[in-house]
C-alpha cells in the first residue's frame, strides 16, 4: 500500500520545552480560505487559540493596474476603475472622473452632478447590505442574512444594468459628467426601489440588530481606539465606528453634497457591533439622500461638451482627487506630462491602509475573532492589491 | 493653506531644513513642498504635533520615478534588441524618485499639504528616511513603494515586498522596466504588444 | 420455531448489515477496476490554503484544552450509563432511582470542584 | 437498449438504464464546487448561488471550502503569478474525479489585465480546463448555462475505451507540475503537458500583419 | 429577557417564509434555462458589426478607420485594411474590413469601441450563452461570425437603433442630393427599412 500521507515530521517535542509553557502554531489563513473575502492571506502563530502574531500578506491579486494604466489614455483607464473595488465600481468611476477633472479643470454640469450622487449613493446601499450579509456569513449564520442583502442587491443591479449596460462594472462616468442619460421609466422604478428600502432595512435590524448571539460576539470584539484610528489613517465607516466625525461627502463637499441634509452616525466604542451598526445607519441616510436627489433632478446637459472623449490631453502638472467611497476615503493621484497618457497614475486604497491596524484588534483574541473582525473592516482584494 | 507662510514657519521652527515649493502648473494648483531627506522626521513631526497645524493624518504615500529628462523619451522608444551597456549603466541612475505624502487634518479638517522627497539616483540602493514614526498609516504604502521602485526606507519596522512574491528581484513599476516576455499566444497582437510579440518569436 | 427462538433477530441483524456493507463493496469493486487510484506528492501533502505547509502541528498546547477534553469525557461516559437506565425506567422503584441520584451526583459534584477551581473558566 | 423500448418503458413509469447511465446522472446532479472567489468574478459566482439565480437547482450549491471534498474548480477571477502555483496546488489535492470551469475573460486569457508583469495569461497554461466562459465578469446565467455545459460533457462520458475520461484512465496525469517562483517569473512559464497554444502567423513586416489564428 | 432577540429574527424569517405562499414578490428565483429574466434593453456583452440590407459583408458599415483598436483598453480588436474600395450606404467610395477579428476571450466588454465609432458600425449585443470547450477556436470572433443585421439591432435595443437610424438617414439624406441619380436606388433601400423601426 502506497504511503498515503506522510508521517508527520519528527515531532520537536524537545525535552527542553517541557516546563509547561506552549509552544506557538504557526498556520496560514491562506490565499483560498472562506473568511478572507478573497485572495488575502493572514500567518497567525497561535498559543491555544488565541492570536499571539498576525502578519497580513498581500499580492495574489496585484493585476498592476497602475502600470497599465501608465501605457493607457486617460478614457481607456476608466473601465479598468471598475475592476478596482468590484462591488462599487459607480464610485471608483467617480473618484477617477474627480482627480481627472480637478486636473484639467473641467465643469460639470448640474443634472450630472445629480446623477453622479444618485447612483454614488444606489453604489453605497448595496455595497453595505453585501457587507451585513458577509459579516454575518462570517460569523457561521452562513445563508440567510446572506440571501436577503443579495435579494436587494440584484434589484439594485437591475438599476444600474438599465442606465449603463452592466451590472457590476458600469463604466458609467466621463471626465465632465456621465455617459448616457436615463432611459424612460428609469426614475419611476428607481423611486420604488429607493422606497421599499427602508422596510427592508427594517426586516434587516428587525432579523439580526437585537439577536444575542451576534452582540455576545460582537461586542467589545475588535476595539479600535481614535487615536490610533486616525494615525493609523483609516477611513470610512471603521473611522466613524470609532467616533472620530470625518466623512469626505461633509469635509470636502465634492459634487452637491452640500444640498442635501443628511447626517453622520458615529459609534462610540469601536468594535465590530458598532461597525455592523454604522454601516446600516448609513444607509438610512443614503435613503435620505436619493430621495432629495431623485426629488430635484433637473433638466439638462449629462456632458461637459467641451471636453473632447478621444485624445484627452490635459497639461503638464498633477493632482490629486477623493471621494467618500463606501470602504473610506478613495483617492486618484494623477501626474500629466501633456501626452494622452497619464505619466503616474496612482490609487490610494482604502481598504488596504484600513488593513493597517489589523493586527492590533487582533492580538490576544481568538481565531474565530480574527474572521469577523476582517470581515467588519471590508475589505476588496481588487482594490486592495490593485 | 498658502504655502509661503508654512514655509517660514517651518523654516523657522526646524533649523537648517532646506525647503523648496514645487509648483503645480494644473488647474487644481496643489503645489507641493520639497524637503531634505535629513529634516523630513522633524517636520513630520512639526506638521503632526503643531497646535493650529493638526496634520495628523497622512493620506496618501506615492512613488514616482523620473528618470533623466533625455532617457525617459529614449527609455520609451528604445527598441529591446539593440544592446547599449554603456548608456545602460548611467542612464539607469540619471534623474531621482520622489515620494510624495499627502497630508490632511482630521482635527481642523483642513486641506491637503503635500511633501515630496527626492532620492539622490536612481540606483538599486536609494535610501530615504521612513516617516511611518510619524503616521502608521504610511506603513504599507511604503513598503508598496519599496517592493515597486526599489526606495529603500531607513527606520521602516518590517521593510519587506508588499505586493510582489519574495524571491523577485525587479522593481515592475520603474520607467525601464523590462518584462519577462511570455507572449504564445498574442491573436490580436498591435503596435506595442505586436513588438513583444515579435521578439518572442525571433528569439 | 420456539416463541424465544433468536433467528428472527439473526435475519434482521443479517440483512441490517447487509444493507450497510452491499453498497461499500459495490464502491470498492467498481474502485478496483474501474477508476485507478493515482497517488502522487501535491496530493498527499497536507492542505494549508494552497500553500506548501510548513512547520510543524505537533506541538504543546495550553494544558486547558485537555482538561476541558477529559470532563467532557467523564460526563460522555455517565450518559452511556443513564442510557441502559433511561430506557428501563418503568420497572423501577425508589432504591434503583436513589442509586442512579447518587451516581449523577458524584459526578456534578466532581464538576462542581472543577468550576471552582475555574478549570473551565477561560481567560 | 433501443430508444423507443426505453420511452415506451418510462411511459408505464419503468426507468431502465444502463450503468454507464447510471454513473454519469449520479455524478453530473451533483457536482460540488470548490469555494474559490478570486476576483470580481467571484461575487457573479455568489451572486449565481444566491436566491435569484439559484444554482441549487442543479446540485452545485455547496461550496466545499477545503479541496478534498470537491469536484469542480471554478477558477473565478484573475489568476496572477504569485497566486499560479496556489492554485495549481489546490488542482491537484482535489481528488479525480476532478473538473475545471475558467470564468471570465481574466481565467481564460489574461483578460483586460494581460499586459500586467503579474499577471498569468490564463490557467491552461498549467491545467487542463474543461469549460471556459467568456465575459468579463460574465453574467450569472452565463455560469448556469456553462454548468450544464459540463453536465452534458459528463453525459457524454464512456467508462471504457480509448475515449473514458481522465479519472478513469490510469497512464493520464491527475497531477501536474507545480511553478515555482523565480527571480523574473514563474519557472517554468507554462506547462507544455496542458498547454498547446497553436502558432499566430506574425508576418513580420513592421506595419501590416495578417495574424491568422 | 435573553433570547427575545432571537425570536424576533425567528418571526422574521417565519413572515418571509408564510409570506411566499401569498405575496409573490418573495419568490425572487428565475428558474433560468425555462424561464428567462425579463430582457434589459441596455444590457451588453460584446461587440458586433452591423450591416445594412440583405448581403453581410458588402453591408458592413465599418471602414477599417482603426480607431476602434487604437482606443480599445485591452487591445482585443485588430482589423486588416481592404485594398479596394466599396461603396457605403452614402454611396461614397471607402474601405472595409479585409479581416476584423475580436479575442472575445480578452474583451473586457466596455462599449468604448461603439462610443468612439464615428461611423455606428459597431454596437453591443446582448448574447451571453457563450461558454465553449474550445478556446483558441471559439473565442476568437473573425469578421463572419461578428457581422449581424441591422434588424437585429433594432431587435436588441430598439430606442438606440432608431435613434442611430435617425442620425444616418438624416447624413445619406444630406449626402445625397449631390449625386442625386446613381443613388436612389440605395437611399430607397434605406428609407423602406427606416420605415420597419417600431
């Protein structure tokens, strides 16, 4: 009979190492493993089960998008934002459309502008739902959370593939304004889509908000403190979670954010329950938003007409532009030499700097903590890896 | 937040640091400011610690690589056969990469202040100090740029390749970087993939 | 046959066993000859999320988890006991109740010493 | 066992059948996928077992998280150098009977990434795929229909002859070569057992070329 | 009192499930193969070449004008130049596509090649049951297999098509007065199948 495994390596049980203290397992939560959303790969030594040295190792996902786009112009670069963070390429497009006009200095005009924040918001409804539904799939209620979020996000995908053509990768936005404007009846089925949302969000907190098991093993897990929060230059709603006031819609007032009333919820502890808790507040308010957006939509140019689609060439010089993208802060630094080609085209991602401060929440907790507490900070390998 | 006054303000407080404004010739006017690599710590620090200042968060950490101005075009259009050794040797190390911080302040929620440090060549050990001391959020960044250009940052905790596997050697990002070629199969090769693809065959 | 006869149960015992082991041979037979068994390095290697697995998960853990595992054993083999009990429950009087209370006693009162010596409280 | 015998049977509510038949129904309606998301592909792939597309209705909803216990590899997303011998790894601990679905434009070829330093040129360069589906990501339907693209091939399975398929056959690798990681590149680039990409006619004349495949 | 919260999840799941026998939009399945998603006029997938009136390859309204492979992000397109000339709709001599390949397989299906297409030759199609066993067979397109007929367009995305009529008529109507005679027969064969749009 074949061997049919090895016999494990000799065992280094060294008489030395018998006075009682354990020794460290070393093991890889690796490239292919459920809880890492992706190709993400984490070496945790662990004593027993608690976490005694996290090392995140990234690039099984580095698809070098910034050297690409280095040999792409300036429009051939916008499809490929799409495939930054798949679930949200509508904002990707935005912050890529952003930088570009802050370094050409273009206008756009105001019915863009409205479109541009109704589908940035659509974007963050149904990346948040998607994260609910993942943390919670991380956190063993594997399915049933999972299929209502996914539920609301097709009817969300059916927006977006009416208006741009795709469901994932809308490729949607231009430098001055949007591609193409909405098709007859588009608004009507966005307003109902948009109303029932909030009783879907009811049933949400009604399924998960109040259920023990989810606060037992939430909270007080994974605590990040403002300080190190801020050093650590994490954005988004983990920022928020830990109670420091700094959302990009509200600081920078990029597009017509400042039209519309809204309002930032902030957590107070930090841990997992207050991200989960974060994320679904802020869908409330994005409801709020789309409703005054969708409410005084004007008439009007979706184009900036006089910037040329083709042989875009802005002048020398550089910039760089940001947006509140539903992970945090996602930035487009861009350096122009005068050719139809960016000369450095960079992404600033956040959920790779979020990941910075994983090890910290991490430390001293156990295994099954490390996975909720990855799943809580979403993060997306194309974005991630880039 | 004009530039001059921060400028002699700094000066000023760091002693001895030589700062110089780059100015930003695009619509967006985000001029930059150049510092030393000696004083950058102390003016980190300065920046983050200041009370009207406040810049405690460091959003973006950049590599960008320049090489010698008579190169960059000829690094572009040089055609791979031709072996030029010679010109190889210096041109490789003419020009300088910068890295680039953009900082903001999440306290006084001001705009951005941009820093830009320059390398003294373009050689395969260029150092440059680690400002992660100063924001941790500058951590991966810089490991991102050293794994990609080859920027190696003294007083960086765990200076290891972020993106690219261990046992790489190259920095992919660098303007004359040259591709392993694996081009089989290339059905709709054109221009610049068309290149490569004949030199596959040719070899 | 003889009202206490035991070849009813032999039948049954017969074809229970039958009905498990058929299949198995069936599989085993078709594994023989049908589809060939094709051993080789990357596939007996252990898995570890893709990577080749190094170190070493022969190694001395936190004394805690063992003694968690022999309580669980001692209560596991007091449930074997209670089942033969459980199921002839009717015919009993006091004195087999009483005995079977002081047997489950003994053992709440080893857990009891555990809990207090907080064995089973994790820090 | 003549088709009209068959129907005639099937109308009384007889089912006969022979083993062969019997062995590929049993294993095409339940074919269980590896839970292998690499990239955007991956959400479509989620998004294909969810409530409104629903792959459970084809027997392919458990993902099996580790490879022992799976039989199709749905390689979702874009394979790049430092994830190739990963994956090639995990190909080859799944037990045979054992079948590969390249999704989207990225597994296929490369996709829009191919002129990435990091990015493998498709997975057939190191392992044989059974079905490919273009898109980019394609849509979830397209999932389902290339699923029953590889249960019809799994039908058309014979269990002797030259033409059985891989599992059944003893001389046909079920393992194969794991890249290593070089100083430029993966070593070696491609797999020569599984990759045999025929030659594109490059005239080469600088400017027009008549690339027939 | 512990447990309350679980309850409520329990209730909700429980409305959902006694909901699906009375309120059908709870049953979100599309039972695929059978029944199909109801058709979404501006979805697409990959691009095709468009020809007008009956024989495909003289209709091609492409003119091998290359800006497509240019602006093409993956560069998946590539197209030979004809030597000779053919008339088009507007009756002018121009060029067309000797061969006009797409790698399907690298196509990343961005319809910037029908945003730059200054002459609507190429546009989106909807098809998405692709998946083959052959790659370097059936994944790369040759002009046959990517030319489809203007009815076809109109069939997929009727709004777009009449809009994209609109203009060309509107161009051959400007184009021809000048050659008036030699032309009329092709602008009659244009204007019938303007009149079919819905």
């Amino acid at each position: 009979m074949t061997t049919l495994a090895e016999a494990p390596p000799k065992s280094t049980l060294s008489p030395s190492a018998s006075n009682g203290d354990t020794q460290l397992l070393e093991v890889s939560m690796g490239p292919q493993h459920p809880s890492t959303h992706g190709v993400f790969r984490m070496d945790v030594s662990l004593d027993g089960e608690t976490v005694v040295k996290l090392k995140p190792i990234f690039g099984y996902l580095h698809r070098n998008h910034e050297k690409i786009a280095e040999n792409e112009t300036y429009l051939g670069s916008m499809p490929y934002t799409d495939r930054l963070d798949y679930f949200c390429s509508i904002t990707n497009n935005w912050a890529y459309a952003l930088s570009v006009e802050t370094l050409a200095g273009i206008v756009v005009p105001e019915r863009a502008e409205y479109l541009r924040v109704i589908t940035a918001e659509l974007t963050r409804l149904q990346n948040h739902t998607c994260l609910a539904g993942f943390l919670m799939q991380d956190m063993g209620a594997s399915g049933t959370p999972l299929m209502y979020a996914f539920r609301e996000r097709e009817k969300i995908l059916d927006l977006f593939e009416s208006l741009t053509g795709a469901r994932m990768m809308c490729n949607y936005m231009r430098f001055g304004g949007c591609r193409v404007d909405l098709p007859a009846g588009w608004l009507e089925q966005a307003k109902t889509v948009v109303a029932a949302f909030p009783k879907f969000l009811d049933e949400f907190e009604a399924l998960l908000n109040g259920n023990e098991i989810l606060m037992a093993r939430t909270q007080g897990v994974g605590v990040l403190s403002k300080e190190l929060a801020i050093n650590a230059g994490v954005t988004g709603p983990m920022l928020r979670a830990s109670g420091v006031n700094y959302d990009l819609r509200k600081v920078d007032k990029y597009g017509i954010y400042d039209r519309f009333q809204f309002r930032i919820p902030l957590g107070d502890h930090g841990d997992v329950y207050d991200r989960y808790m974060i994320r679904v507040l802020e869908m409330r308010e994005s409801v709020k938003i789309l409703e005054q957006a969708m409410r005084d939509l004007p008439e009007g140019l979706i184009q900036d007409p006089k910037t040329k689609v083709r042989n875009f060439k802005p002048k020398p010089g550089e910039a760089y532009g940001r947006i509140e993208s539903p992970k945090g802060e996602l930035g487009f630094y861009l350096v122009s030499d005068g050719t139809p080609r960016p000369y450095r085209f960079r992404v600033r991602p956040p959920s790779l700097i979020n990941l910075t401060i994983l090890e910290d929440m991490c430390l001293g907790r156990n295994v099954a903590d490390v996975v909720i507490i990855l799943g809580s900070v979403d993060i997306v390998m194309g974005e991630v890896d880039r | 937040m004009t530039l001059e006054p921060l400028k002699l303000e700094l000066e000023e407080k760091v002693p001895g640091c030589g700062l110089e404004i780059i100015s930003n010739p695009s619509p967006s006017a985000q001029h930059s400011l150049l510092i030393d690599p000696e004083h950058a710590v102390a003016v980190a620090m300065y920046l983050r610690d200041a009370a009207h200042l406040r810049f405690d968060y460091c959003s973006n950490v950049t590599g960008i690589d320049w090489p010698a101005p008579n190169d960059a075009g000829k690094a572009k259009l040089k055609d791979m056969e031709e072996d030029l050794e010679q010109d190889e040797a210096d041109c490789a190390t003419a020009g300088y990469l910068e890295v680039v911080y953009h900082l903001y302040s999440m306290e006084k929620k001001h705009g951005p202040v941009i820093l830009r440090m320059r390398t003294c060549d373009r050689g395969l050990r260029v150092h440059l100090p680690s400002l992660v001391s100063v924001w941790r959020s500058a951590d991966f960044q810089e490991r991102e740029i050293f794994d990609l250009f080859g920027v190696i940052f003294d007083g960086h905790p765990d200076l290891r390749r972020i993106l690219m596997w261990d046992e790489y050697t190259d920095h992919p990002m660098r303007r004359d970087y040259v591709e392993p070629d694996d081009y089989e199969y290339e059905p709709t090769a054109h221009d610049e993939v068309l290149r490569k693809t004949m030199n596959h065959y040719a070899k | 046959m003889k009202p206490d006869s035991y070849l009813p149960i032999v039948i049954l015992l017969l074809g229970a066993v039958g009905f498990a082991v058929t299949p198995l041979a069936l599989a085993w037979l078709w594994a023989k000859n049908f589809s060939p068994s094709k051993p080789g390095h990357d596939k007996n290697s252990i898995y570890e999320c893709g990577l080749e697995s190094t170190g070493d998960s022969w190694v001395q853990f936190n004394p805690g988890y063992y003694l968690y595992a022999i309580i669980f054993l001692v209560f596991d083999v007091e449930v074997v006991f209670l089942l033969p009990f459980a199921t002839a429950f009717t015919g009993f009087g006091i004195g087999e109740c009483l005995a079977m209370l002081v047997f489950i006693l003994l053992l709440i009162e080893g857990l009891a010493w555990a809990y207090q010596k907080k064995v089973l409280t994790w820090t | 066992m003549d088709e009209g015998l068959k129907s005639e049977l099937s109308k009384q509510g007889v089912v006969a059948t022979n083993l062969q038949e019997l062995y590929n129904w049993g294993r095409r309606n339940s074919i269980w996928p590896l839970n292998f998301g690499l990239a955007c592909c991956a959400i479509e792939m989620i998004a294909s077992t969810m409530a409104r597309y629903d792959m459970a209705r084809f027997g392919a909803e458990v993902f099996r998280p580790s490879p022992r216990q799976a039989d199709l590899m749905i390689v979702a997303g874009t394979i790049t150098k430092k994830m190739a011998p990963q994956v090639v790894r995990l190909y080859n601990q799944m037990p045979e009977p054992k079948y590969v679905i390249s999704m989207g434009a990225c597994a296929i070829s490369g996709g829009p990434f191919k002129q990435g330093y990091n990015v493998l040129k498709g997975i057939d360069r190191y392992i044989p795929v059974d079905i490919y589906i273009p898109g980019c990501p394609p849509r979830p339907e397209a999932l389902i229909d290339a699923l029953m693209a590889l249960q019809r091939k799994i039908d058309a399975q014979q269990l002797t002859g030259d033409s059985r398929p891989r599992h059944l056959n003893a001389d046909e690798p079920s393992e194969f070569t794991v890249p290593k990681f070089g100083a430029h590149d993966l070593e070696p680039p491609q797999n020569p057992v599984v990759w045999h990409a025929p030659l594109v006619q490059i005239a080469l004349a600088e400017d027009d070329d008549s690339g027939t495949a | 009192m512990l447990g309350v919260g679980i309850l409520k999840g329990l209730t909700e799941t429980a409305r959902n499930f006694v909901g699906s026998y009375f309120r059908k939009d709870r049953l979100t399945t599309i039972q695929f193969p059978e029944e199909r998603a109801p058709r979404i006029e501006a979805s697409r997938n990959f691009p095709f070449l468009v020809y007008d009136g009956p024989d495909a390859m003289a209709g091609l309204r492409c003119v091998s004008c290359f800006i497509c492979e240019k602006e093409c992000p993956p560069k998946c397109i590539i197209i030979d130049k004809s030597t000779d000339k053919k008339p088009d709709a507007t009756g002018k001599l121009q060029f067309y596509p000797a061969e006009f390949k797409i790698d399907v397989s690298v196509c990343m299906s961005c319809q910037i090649c029908v945003e730059v297409c200054p002459f609507d030759a190429i546009k989106m199609d909807t098809d998405f049951e692709l998946s083959t066993q052959n790659r370097f067979d059936d994944l790369l397109w040759p002009k046959l297999r990517l030319a489809k007929s203007n009815e076809y367009y109109h069939e997929i995305h009727p709004t777009e098509a009449a809009a994209v009529d609109a203009d060309l008529a509107a161009a051959r109507a400007k184009a021809a007065p000048k050659p008036a005679a030699p032309v009329a027969p092709v602008a009659a064969a244009a204007a019938p199948e303007k009149g079919t749009t819905a």
